[in-house]
C-alpha cells in the first residue's frame, strides 16, 4: 500500500502568499502526495489573552499573546483560492487544516475532498459535528489524546455521516519538537487495533527517522512539517524539515513501500541465481570406491548448490557407491546403488 505523504507547510509561508508558493514548488519537488495549510480566523478561534505555548515563545517577539502572533501569519480566503489553483497547476493535492467552522465552510465550496482534523480540535464538537457532516474523507490527528477522546471523536464523526472506512487516525505528540522518548510510536498500532481504522503519524520530531519507522509500521498516512528555512521567524519553523531533507524523507518512505512487499516467503527474482552459488551439495570427502558404503567418513557438504541437496543425507548414507567417485565430486544420483 502507498503511503500518503503530507508535507506540512501549515503556517511557515509567515503570512505571506508568495512564500506559500515557493512551498508549494519545494512540496512538489520533494515528491510529497500533498501539501496542507492551515485555515482560519484568528478572531474567531483564540482569545484575546490565550498565553502562548513554550515552544513558540522561544520562536516569537517578546511580550506578544497568542493572538498577535498567529494573526501575522493569517491568509485571506482569496489568498487560499489561489493556492488551490497554483496546487492544481503543479499537479499537487491541495490541503488545508480548518480551525472554526466557516474556514471549514469555505474549504468545502474550495472543492477539498479530505479534511484534516488537527489534534487540538479533536474535543471542538461543533467543529467535529460540522466536519463529520460533509461525508467526505477525513484525517484525523490525535495529540494529547487518550483513547477514549479518540473515540468520542469518532463517534461524532460517523453519527454525523462519515462513513468509518474514510477516516484515518494519525497518532501524533503535540510538542515541538518531540523528544523521542515521547514519540511511543506504538500507539499507532494500538489505535488501529482499539478502532479497526486506517493509522498513520504526524510527526513533529527532530529529523527523518520516525515517520520512516511509521512507515515500515503501516502507516498509511505521513505528516511532516517542512520549511524553507529553519531561521526565519515564526513558531513552528524551527521543528520543521527543510526542502532536502524533505525530499531525502519522501525517497526513504518510498523505499520502505518497496521493501515492505507482500509479506510471502519465497526466493526473489533477485536472489534466485545465487541459490547455486552459495548453498551446499553432497560432496566426496575423499576418493570413494566402488561398492564402497557411503558414511560420515566419506561424505561431506559443499559449495556449490547444482548437486544433490543435503537435506537428503539420510536418504544417502547406507548406500552403496555405484562406481569410484573421486575426491571432492558432487554427488549424482548415478553415482548411487539404490538396490
């Protein structure tokens, strides 16, 4: 199974449209299935005084609220309807996270067919009511959830009209970046099994390595925030893949597809013409006479393979040579009394 990868542009165009274009192209570039923004109205969706996390304090002016710094990096409707066109122009799904239910609006008459619901909406019931009432595919990120709120999330998902076979449930730690130590990639697995539903990761680690790790754990959805630079400002720059290493993660998840197979043991096409070269024969230990009793003492195994297979030395010891077998020949069946 392909594994849809989303690069995660979120706010890192900084506000500004051109920005968000020369994401876009990096996205592209990188080979990403699509590229996300994030929608909405920062009025409508943070208070006037909501502090700020710790980790866009370190990556913001000094003595702004919440609401100063996200309303810098808010794009107009229009400005989304563009990027849109630009995504279809580049051949690029087009994404983008609402926040409140009129930016959820708007990116249903946009035309999107999948919705990401981030994990701190997973318990904004008007806005999951909304969601879920679209019928359309639906992601669906879970930091700082327990199971249980998963579940009541679903609930409302699919009492509203989603079918369940259209939502995907992305484990995900909310904290940029995440230490390793906090990432318990395992979890995935544990929602897949608690839920019967498609699983995948957003991740907001340090690097590559983990949602390659998810990757070879089934996952079939991706997320990673990425950048054009880690040193410009904003929050979530820092935490962020810049456009090679990007591409570097999209060629290694791509990898790992191959890898992964079909899960039935049997020789490669590959691997086939070494089969001869590497395994063993029945072999003369010594020079054999005729009439001789085959035996520990005159036989051994070695390379190559296009003999009798070893695994048939018992069949063989006890028998009688048929005719002298120099030393270190590959046994025949010829050369065998069967009588």
């Amino acid at each position: 199974m392909k594994t849809y990868i989303i690069a995660e542009a979120g706010v890192n165009h900084n506000g500004d449209i051109e920005l968000a274009k020369r994401l876009i192209d990096v996205a592209v570039e990188a080979g990403a299935d699509a590229v996300k923004f994030q929608t909405f109205k920062a009025k409508e969706v943070i208070s006037k005084h909501a502090p700020m996390a710790e980790y866009q304090k370190e990556n913001v002016a000094k003595g702004e609220f919440q609401l100063d710094m996200v309303k810098k990096l808010e794009l107009t409707y229009e400005d989304f309807e563009e990027l849109k066109d630009y995504c279809d122009e580049k051949g690029i799904m087009f994404l983008s996270t609402p926040f409140d239910i009129d930016s959820a609006r708007f990116l249903k008459d946009l035309g999107l067919e999948i919705f990401k619901i981030p994990s701190g909406e997973i318990t904004n019931y008007p806005l999951l009511k909304e969601i879920g009432s679209y019928k359309k595919k639906i992601i669906l990120s879970t930091g700082m959830a327990d199971l249980g709120e998963i579940e009541d999330a679903l609930d409302v998902l699919i009492e509203n009209g989603t079918r369940k076979e259209n939502i995907t449930v992305l484990h995900c730690n909310t904290e940029y970046p995440t230490p390793f130590g906090d990432v318990n990639l395992k979890a995935m697995l544990a929602i897949r099994e608690a839920f019967k539903v498609n699983v995948g990761y957003s991740d907001h680690t340090l690097g590559i390595e983990v949602p390659i790790a998810a990757a070879a754990l089934g996952a079939t959805v991706i997320e990673k925030h990425f950048t054009l630079d880690r040193g410009l400002p904003g929050p979530d720059h820092k935490a962020s893949l810049e456009p090679q290493e990007l591409k570097f993660m999209v060629k290694a998840i791509r990898n790992i597809e191959k890898a992964l197979g079909n899960g039935i043991k049997k020789p490669s096409k590959s691997e086939k013409k070494n089969i001869k070269i590497v395994r063993k024969s029945i072999v003369a230990k010594r020079n054999i006479k005729k009439g001789e009793v085959f035996s520990e003492e005159n036989l051994t195994t070695k390379r190559p393979g296009n003999g009798i297979n070893p695994m048939r030395w018992n069949e063989i010891i006890g028998k009688r040579a048929s005719k002298d077998i120099p030393r270190d020949k590959l046994l025949t069946y010829a050369d065998i009394k069967w009588e």
